[in-house]
C-alpha cells in the first residue's frame, strides 16, 4: 500500500504525524512491539515534506550528553542522554561515531571549574564512557558521539516499514482529533490512537519556540577532532570536522528565541555575526575564510518561567492533550528512544491494555538491521534518495539525502546535472534561498 488515497477511511491503531526523529523512531519502536509480539499492530507514519527536513536534519549532528547541562543541574536529563548516547552507539554504529572534543580554556580557574564538570560527565556515563579523557593539563578532552542526523531518521523510517509500519511522506495533515486524522486533500483516515510529533508545529502554549542556527567555513585545522567552547554568555559553541564532499567546519549553535512562523526559520545577520566572531577570536587565521553555508532550526522546548533561551530545560513532555491527541513536546534528539519508548507505553496502554505489549521494550537492545548505507555514486545515490528517503526536489536532495548545501558555494553549472534527476528544475530557488549570507 503506497499511496494515502488507498488509505482514505481505514482504520489504524495508531496514526503518527510528524516525520522527525520523535515520529521516526516512535513507529519504530511499536513495529518492532508489534513484529516481536505477533500481535498485529497498524501503524501509519505521515511526513508533510521529506524525512527529518525540520529540526531533526538541521541540528548539530551531535549524538551528546549535554556538557553544558551541567551547569544548570540537571544531572538526571545528562545521565539519561550519556545512557542514550551509549545505547545508539552500540545498535547503529552505521550512523552513530565516537568524537573527541578538545576544550577550550582561559586561565588556571576554568581549567579546574571545566575539567571537573569532565570528570563529572565521565562518572555520570559510568559504563557508558567511551574513552579516555583529560581533566588536566595543556589541553582538556572529552568524548561524545556524532551522527547525520537526517540519517538516522531515515534509518528509524526504513526500520519501521521492515517490521510492517506504513511510512508515508509529502502528505500534510489538516486536523488531528483522538478517532483521527485529516490530510490537507480531504482524505480522512480513522485510528484508535492519534500522536502529534511534529514538534515546533505542535499548536501549544507549553512550547518555547528557539532557534538554532549553524555556519560552515572551510575546515579551520586538519586534525579529526572537534572543539568545545564555553563562551561568556552560557553557551557552548562547537567547531566540528565536517563534510563528504569537502573538508569543512560545521560550527555553532546560537540560542533565539523566535517569534516568527514554525515555517520561517533563518540565519540572523546577529547570529552569523556572532558565530564569526567568536570564531576569529579562537582561531584568528580564519577571520577571512569564506562563509560556505548556514543553516537553522527550532527546538520545540518546555517553557520555563525565568529561564533564558540557553538555560530552558532539555526535558519533555509526554501526554494527551484536551483532544485526546497524545502530543510529544521537548526533549533532545539524543534521547530520542527513550521519549518513544515513553510514548509507545501510552499508546499500547490505550489501544491494547490487555496485550502485554507494555511489558516489551525491544528498541534497548535491538540492532537496526536495516541500515542506511548511501550508494557512493551520484546516480544511484539519486535513485536511492527518491526513493527511499522521500526526496523529489533538488533542495531535498542536497539537504536531506546529503548536507551538500552548505559544504560549498554552488553555481548553476555544477547544479545541473543533479537538477536534471528533479525534471531539471529547482536550481533558481536553492541558489536564492542556500546562498551564503554574506
């Protein structure tokens, strides 16, 4: 079954809106319930766009503890993202790495204060830790992961469809209710469970809309480790080796608060000027590289009274909201498994409480079998974006199946012949809307 119009008035167990990491790997976590157990499971996926072309592809593409929480205590929510981090290293070592990170250090105190806060990272990832660090001396280190975050998505999608989920993209919803969705084309589709995870386009007033923006430069030293700094203002800027296309420096992230639609998320002149500037004063040689690209996205958070953008807690909420819509809210990309499998138990415990399906936690320690592995060539990597990956524009295409985007500056000859794959339109558009700032 392929196409929405072959759905119209069915009924599913449960209908997951919202194509990101939080839907992605929900699907996931009840196909696998559902394939481990025998008992049938309908489960539907449906992604207004293309796999994770909001939050969850524009992020750091980091799979972290949080350093930085630390300084605001919330050890509980570290100890959860280290456990998670160790977790997706072990069952998706095809998309998840290990990464050292160097720190960077003004004087005697933030030597002492930072490379305790390591040490503390250190004992709260237990055996989790991944390896050596380094609390003292010259140079300060640690470790974490990284990923490709539009990968990983993917990956969760693909997984979901093996173990018999139906996984639908470019269909955007119109209306949720608690018996059913409703797509933008009329099509209704009934379900005993609703779930909205499309995160900043949840309608709530529990969210705290905050932008995230990155820059890429050309690769600013040639050694294969990224760098961690804690700046003045309370946030951590990373510098991280980046790039299959060329060898570039992925660095950020900013803290905004945005005010503008959930659709209209961009780089600030500010925030371009701010990620610059701190990347000048670090490393001076590089106050002149060209700006190859910058992108941006919003992290859907819990509001929290008094608390400034960088300081709004990373925690989530889970729960049915007056509707009777189960609706997915905060929380980091990280700790992705363990929201799914929190929502998956409310979901069982409404459609099938007499199961037993609340008692299976499969994705803990379940391998993704079916990995994503991109073709090398540029043909059949096409043809395994299109088809696979729910890309059908050269704007999807280059920032969803590759992060070739923000990797150089393109010109309209060099656009052409991936073009050409999409009815060789759409380079007019991604010229407009990826070329650098400035």
């Amino acid at each position: 079954m392929h196409s929405i119009e072959e759905l119209a008035g069915q009924h599913f167990d449960a209908v997951i809106v919202g194509g990101g990491i939080n839907g992605a790997g929900l699907a996931r976590d009840l196909a696998l319930r559902g394939s481990i157990s025998g008992f049938r499971l309908r489960i539907l996926l449906l992604e207004k766009s293309f796999w994770g072309h909001g939050t969850s592809g524009r992020n750091s593409h980091l799979i972290h503890g949080g350093l930085r929480y630390l300084k605001n205590f919330d050890f509980r929510l570290v100890r959860e993202a280290l456990e998670e981090r160790g977790r997706l290293l072990r069952l998706c070592p095809h998309t998840v790495r290990p990464l050292r990170f160097e720190l960077t250090c003004e004087g005697l105190f933030d030597k002492l204060f930072y490379g305790a806060g390591i040490a503390l990272y250190d004992i709260l990832a237990g055996h989790h830790r991944i390896g050596a660090s380094s609390y003292f001396g010259q140079r300060l280190s640690y470790w974490d992961a990284a990923s490709d975050s539009a990968a990983l998505v993917i990956d969760n999608v693909r997984e979901a469809r093996h173990y018999g989920a139906t996984c639908l993209w470019g269909r955007p919803v119109k209306r949720l209710w608690n018996e059913g969705v409703e797509l933008t084309n009329g099509i209704r589709v009934k379900a005993s469970c609703v779930i909205d995870a499309r995160g900043p386009w949840i309608q709530s007033p529990a969210l705290r809309l905050v932008r995230g923006s990155h820059i890429v430069l050309p690769r600013l030293y040639p050694e294969n480790y990224a760098t961690a700094h804690f700046h003045s203002d309370g946030r951590i800027i990373f510098f991280i080796p980046w790039g299959d296309l060329h060898p570039v420096t992925l660095i950020g992230t900013t803290d905004v608060d945005h005010g503008a639609s959930a659709d209209q998320v961009a780089i600030s002149g500010g925030e371009i000027d701010y990620l610059r500037a701190i990347t000048a004063r670090l490393f001076p040689h590089a106050a002149n590289f060209p700006l190859l690209g910058s992108f941006s996205s919003l992290r859907p958070l819990i509001s929290t009274p008094g608390r400034s953008a960088t300081s709004t807690s990373r925690e989530h909420s889970i729960a049915f909201n007056a509707q009777g819509v189960l609706e997915i809210q905060g929380g980091k990309y990280t700790t992705y498994r363990a929201m799914a499998e929190e929502a998956a138990n409310k979901v069982v415990a409404k459609i099938a409480p007499e199961a037993g399906l609340g008692a299976i936690f499969p994705t803990r320690e379940q391998p993704f079998v079916v990995a994503t592995e991109r073709p090398r060539d540029v043909a059949a990597r096409l043809d395994f974006a299109r088809r696979e990956e729910g890309c059908s524009t050269l704007e999807h295409f280059m920032t969803c199946s590759t992060n070739w985007a923000w990797q150089k500056r393109w010109t309209s000859d060099e656009l052409r012949p991936i073009a050409a794959a999409f009815g060789g339109v759409g380079i007019d558009e991604f010229l407009s809307r990826y070329s650098p700032c400035s």
